[in-house]
C-alpha cells in the first residue's frame, strides 16, 4: 500500500506516453502551472528546458502534433528538477534531432543524481542509454539482466556451408539447408580457429544485440 503519495509525486516527474492535457490552455500556462504543483515558478530552468526543446509557449496544446505534446511533457517533468524521472515511450512522436537532445539532457540528469526509469518498445536506445534491463510480462518480473554485460557481447555467427560445429562455447540456434547460426561466447581465437575448422564457404560474425536477447526469451517460452 502507497502510503507517502504526495511525498512521492512531490520529487517524482512523469511523462506519459499518450500525453492529454487541458486542450485550450497554452504551452507557456500549461508549464506554469504545473510547476505550481511543485511549489516552482517559470525559472531559468524552465526557459533553458522551452529553449532545448523549441517549444513555442503562446501555442494551444490542442493546437499540436503528437511530438510537440511530448516535448511539454517532457519539459513539465524536468522543469522542477526531480530526483526519480520516469518516462513511458519518450521518443515516440520525436524527430531524430529531438531524441538525440533528449538523451543527452536524461544523461546528464542521471550524472547529477537523478534516478530515471524508462519503458520503452525500442530495444536499441535501451541497449545503448541505460544500465540494466527489466523484462515485465503481465506485471510480473520475467528476468533482469546488467547491459553492462553487453559491453562485451555474445556473437551470433551465421556459417553457409562446410562442416557443423560441435562446441561446447557454440549454441545452434538455427539450423536450415542453406545455413546455420550460432550463438558464440569465448575468446575470439578460439572462434576463428573452430571456423577454420569447419571451412565454411561464407561466414557473418555480429555482436548479440538486445532485441535478439529478447527474441530469444521470447522463443523460449520466457514472455509468452
């Protein structure tokens, strides 16, 4: 049971990932008062926040494209300078420019201090800004892992032709007439002298990303 909500909501930002606020109020009103809410007024950080992210304050809200709508979010959650940030889909909605300013203001909050939580359906930005992963199926932990492990990632390695490889550091993952791929972790020595070996006509070696970590949990049954 919650029991310390105010508290919580008093140093906790939020951006939602359908973002619905009061239709006929401006950009510039709509931030004010939340502000308010924090007991904060349109300071030097919120300007330097509107100016980040291009927001035109004398706009409606109901006036704007679904990537200005998440830009206000954006800026209401920052603006009072909160110690837990959480954001559902930030990006979603946002040009390139804008994603791109938007991790680089969330990295330089988490270097301050700042606690942030993201959910998100793209697996590469969370592979590349965060420092551990949470699978939830259900409401329910599926399975957690550290990315700093993905520093040094498993290879996935696709062999057309020659001989299968019988290896203990080698996972088949995939077997069909034309190819097989492999999931490899080791010394990569030992990688290229087992391809050596098995003389394939034609080999691709990749670094495991994280969506194929996820598609693996997925093929095991693990978030079904």
């Amino acid at each position: 049971m919650v029991t310390e909500s105010r508290v919580i909501k008093g140093f906790t930002g939020y951006v939602p990932s359908d973002v619905r606020y009061y239709r006929n109020l401006t950009v510039g009103r709509l931030i004010k008062v939340s502000n308010r809410f924090h007991r904060g007024s349109f300071d030097d950080e919120t300007e330097r926040l509107c100016d980040l992210f291009e927001l035109d304050l004398t706009k409606r809200f109901d006036e704007l494209s679904t990537g200005n709508k998440k830009k206000v979010a954006i800026v209401c959650a920052l603006a009072f300078k909160p110690k837990v940030l959480i954001l559902d889909e930030p990006t979603s909605g946002l040009d390139p420019v804008m994603q791109k300013r938007l991790f680089t203001e969330l990295t330089n909050q988490a270097a301050n201090g700042v606690a942030i939580l993201l959910s998100s359906h793209n697996l590469g930005e969370v592979q590349e800004y965060c420092d551990r992963v949470v699978f939830i199926k259900q409401g329910r932990i599926v399975t957690t892992a550290d990315l700093a492990e993905f520093s040094q990632p498993q290879k996935i390695v696709m062999v057309r032709g020659g001989k299968e490889i019988c290896h203990s550091n080698f996972q088949l993952l995939e077997n069909r007439r034309d190819k097989r791929i492999y999931r490899y972790r080791g010394e990569p020595g030992i990688l290229l002298e087992l391809l050596k070996q098995a003389a394939p006509d034609d080999v691709t070696i990749a670094n495991e990303s994280l969506d194929e970590y996820f598609m693996d949990l997925y093929g095991q049954g693990e978030l079904k």
